[in-house]
C-alpha cells in the first residue's frame, strides 16, 4: 500500500528536515547510481545541503560530463579547451576499446578467433552459447505451441459452424419433406 501524497512545503522543524535531507539524498544517490549501471547513463549528480556541504555521484569523469552538459546546453565551455578536448579523446578512446571488445566477443560468439582463449574463457563461452541456445528453444517451443493453440481454435470454430450449417442444412431438407419437395437442397 503506497504512502499518501505529501505536501510539498518547507520544513519548519530543523531536526525533521535534515533527517528527511540525509534520506532524501541517499536515496537520490541511489537512484542516480541505478539509472547509471541499469541504462548506461552517463550521470552526474552535484548536490549542496543547506549547511554548505557537498555530496556528489559521477557515474563517469565529472569534468567530462560536466564539460559535455556546457556543450549540449550552448554554455562557454572553461578557458582551458585542451582540457575539454583531452576529455572528448579520453571518451573517443573508451568507446573504441568498448567497440574492439564488444567486435571480439561477437566474433568469439560466432566460434571465430578461438585461438587467443584459455580454457576458462572458452568453458564461459561455451556456458553462455548453451544458455542461448536454451533461450532460442524455448522461444521456438512458445511460438509453435502459440501457434498450435492458434490453430486449435481455429479448428474448433470451423467445426462449430460445420456442425451449424449441417444443421441448417438438415432443417431445410427436413422442411422440404414436410412439404412434399423432396430432398432437394436449394444451391449452395
């Protein structure tokens, strides 16, 4: 059960708001941490509490992404724009040796350059093919069985309304005896 809506307004007892400042902000720095590892943000969280002391969270460089928010929002950036651009080659580095790596894992995936593993990183990569491979299977198996019910029902409406029609069909010929025609079906 969730808690009801607070009110938004200052708080008069100084006790009571800096418990509430310390939970508040532990609990932002949770979060800020979380959307960081959980999405691959780039965060950084810069907080002042009332008395003047700082509490921050970088998930990267802080200058970096400080540096970066400057740009993205037309701000000047500092004085010292070799610093920035050392920042922006540090980024262009970490990204190619993200890409190389991820390059590496999917070549390894596809059982290329296998030579350069030892045996624990060949029994890890044969664990995640295996896991995969279960995955895709069990993908196959809900999908067909999907299917199958699909088809089932399908199946089932269409003997239904067999079953009505021949029903209909036989009142119709029962109606014609009755009335001396026959057991002549008009055209189907």
């Amino acid at each position: 059960m969730g808690r009801g809506k607070v009110e938004l307004k200052r708080i008069e007892n100084p006790t009571n708001r800096q418990v509430t400042f310390s939970k508040r902000r532990n609990g932002l720095l949770k979060k800020a941490f979380e959307l960081s590892i959980l999405c691959e943000a780039e965060v950084a969280l810069l907080l002042f509490s009332p008395s003047g002391k700082s509490f921050h969270f970088a998930s990267h460089d802080m200058e970096r992404t400080i540096g970066r928010y400057r740009s993205e929002v037309g701000l000047p950036l500092p004085d010292n724009h070799s610093t920035t651009i050392q920042l922006w080659r540090t980024e262009i580095d970490e990204l190619k040796r993200t890409i190389g790596t991820l390059e590496t894992k999917q070549k390894n995936l596809a059982g290329e350059d296998l030579s350069v593993l030892g045996t624990k990183e060949l029994k890890q990569l044969e664990r995640q093919l295996k896991i995969g491979v279960e995955r895709v299977r069990s993908k196959i198996r809900r999908v067909i069985s999907e299917h199958a019910s699909s088809l089932k029902r399908k199946h089932r409406a269409l003997q239904e309304e067999n079953a009505r029609l021949q029903k209909t069909l036989f009142e119709v010929n029962a109606n014609h005896r009755i009335f001396g025609m026959g057991t002549y079906a008009f055209g189907v």
